[in-house]
C-alpha cells in the first residue's frame, strides 16, 4: 500500500510540474549582444567567419544535430561572388513532424539606407536585422537541451538573406532559397520565420503573405498570443514582406513570418543592440514555447 501511495504522489508532482518551460529574455538579449560582438556579419567578412564558429559550437553544447549547408552565390549588393553557409541545428521530437524555427543570420554589407550618404558603404552591426531572430532562436534551442520537444525541431540560420540590391526582390533570401532546392536533414511540415523582432518598440502587425499561404498557422499562433497577452502582436494587416518564409511557401512549406518592418534605423549604421530589448525577444520567445511546449 505504502508503494502505491508513493507512486500516487509521484505521478501528482509529475502531472503538477507539467507546465511549458520558461523563454529567458535577457539571455537571448545577450546572444543578440554576442552576435554584434562580432562585428557586421556579412557574407566574406571576419564577423562572419568568427560568428558562424560560435553558433556551431553553441547548438552543439545543447545537444542539436548540426549540419553545414555550404553554397557560393553572387552578392548583387558588392558584385561579389560569395561563399554562404545556413546552420541547420536538428532536435529531434516525439512524433514524426517536424517543425521549422528560421531567422536570417547574415547582415547587410551596406549601409545603403543610411541618412548620411558617407556612410552609406559601410557595413551595418545588424543588431536587430539579423541578430535578434537568431537570439530568440538559441534560447529555444537552449530550452529544447533541457525539454525535449514533443515534435521534432529543426532550427534553421540563414546565410545570404540581405545581399540584394534595393527593388530586385529575387536578389535576397538565397540561403532558405538553397534550403529550400535541398531539404537537410529533412523536409518540415511548416515553418515560423522570425526577421527584425528586437526592436524596443516592437508591434508585429499580420504579414501578407503568411496569412494568405499559411492561414491556420498564421491564426494559431495569433491566437496564442492573445491567451498570453502578448501585446506586441497587434490585429491588423500589415504590408507583404518578401522574406526567406516566400521560399518556403513556393517549396509548399506552410510559413508564418514575424517581422516589424517599422524600424527607423532598417539598414542605417544606427541598427545597434541598444534599439532592441530584451522585452521584444521575450514576448516573441513566450509566443513560440507556447506554440511547441503549449500553453498552460
Ligand atoms: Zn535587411
């Protein structure tokens, strides 16, 4: 009797503990900070190179899968032909579907928005085009070492996202292009895209063309933001975005893109971590446990 009452009480704390795991903020501010520690992370550059080594050794401390997808393609921004490289870290779950957390981690070569015409070869810091997806995508993988997910989840870091020239939209998003032309480790059942969510200000309106492609992932998550009271997340239409989630919808992937295109300093040399906060990766971070691990 002593044994059944013990295994009682056992099953109690675990059905009671059984709440989804906590989305640190500040700690996916600091990858943020990490990243722009580096410098600009553009295709070719040190910042890239050193940068590119630390998500490596990152996802294989929290136990991920990690797999290089190299490639060269052309940067129409300098006219250089580059070599680009999107990290894959792969968790796997506890069903056979597979969802997909992306965010570009390159950052744009030049400054070419920048007020000062001076300034405007000079390479942008990215803190927030850039690093702040990528932020809030470590700390989900930092969480998925310690709570394994209930699908399998594979975290996907472009390379070679800004290197088009201003209007010519085919000349961005070639690394989710190249992912999407050969599906490593496997191909996904839908997609979240994540670009330009560190802003202090942060209102994520509804993307075009994630809710035209993808209407019930695109409802869901708005919905759980809602049980959340996540109030960045705001109700109505915004513009449409050609962004890396355009390639995963033409490759039939169902994808969501988070963005607030509304930032005053998108592809200024002013794109600096102290634009962003920690509360802006958080409300997004509480929105995507909460989609994989479920709302309490
Ligand atoms: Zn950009």
């Amino acid at each position: 009797m002593k044994i059944l009452i013990l295994i009682l009480s056992l099953s109690f704390i675990t059905l009671s503990s059984a709440q989804p795991p906590a989305f640190d903020q500040d700690q996916a501010f600091a990858y943020l900070e990490k990243q722009c520690s580096f410098g600009p992370r553009n295709p070719g550059s040190d910042g890239a190179k050193e940068c590119l080594k630390w998500f490596e050794t990152t996802l294989r401390k929290f136990g991920a899968e990690v797999y290089l997808q190299r490639f060269e393609a052309e940067e129409a921004l300098t006219g250089v032909n580059r070599r680009l490289t999107n990290v894959i870290g792969y968790f796997p779950g506890g069903s056979s579907s597979t969802l997909m957390l992306c965010a570009h981690w390159d950052t744009r070569a030049y400054a070419d928005r920048d007020p000062d015409p001076e300034k405007r070869k000079t390479p942008i810091a990215g803190a927030n085009d850039g690093a702040s997806g990528v932020a809030a995508l470590l700390e989900i993988a930092r969480i998925a070492s310690e709570h394994k997910p209930p699908r399998n989840l594979l975290i996907a870091l472009w390379d070679g996202e800004d290197m088009g020239r201003a209007s010519y939209a085919e000349e961005f998003g070639l690394g989710s292009k190249q992912w999407a032309a050969h599906q490593i480790p496997e191909p996904v059942d839908e997609a979240i895209l994540l670009d330009m969510i560190g802003d202090a200000e942060l209102e994520i309106p509804i993307e075009q063309n994630s809710d035209v492609n993808a209407p019930d992932l695109r409802r869901r998550l708005w919905s759980i933001a809602d049980r959340l009271e996540l109030t960045a997340f705001a109700d109505w239409s915004g513009p449409s975005v050609f962004d890396d989630h355009v390639r995963l919808i033409r490759a039939g992937i169902p994808a969501v893109d988070l963005i607030d295109f509304n930032y005053p300093y998108w592809h200024t040399i002013e794109d600096t971590p102290d634009k962003c906060s920690p509360e802006s990766l958080g409300q997004v971070g509480r929105l995507l446990v909460g989609y994989i691990w479920g709302v309490e």
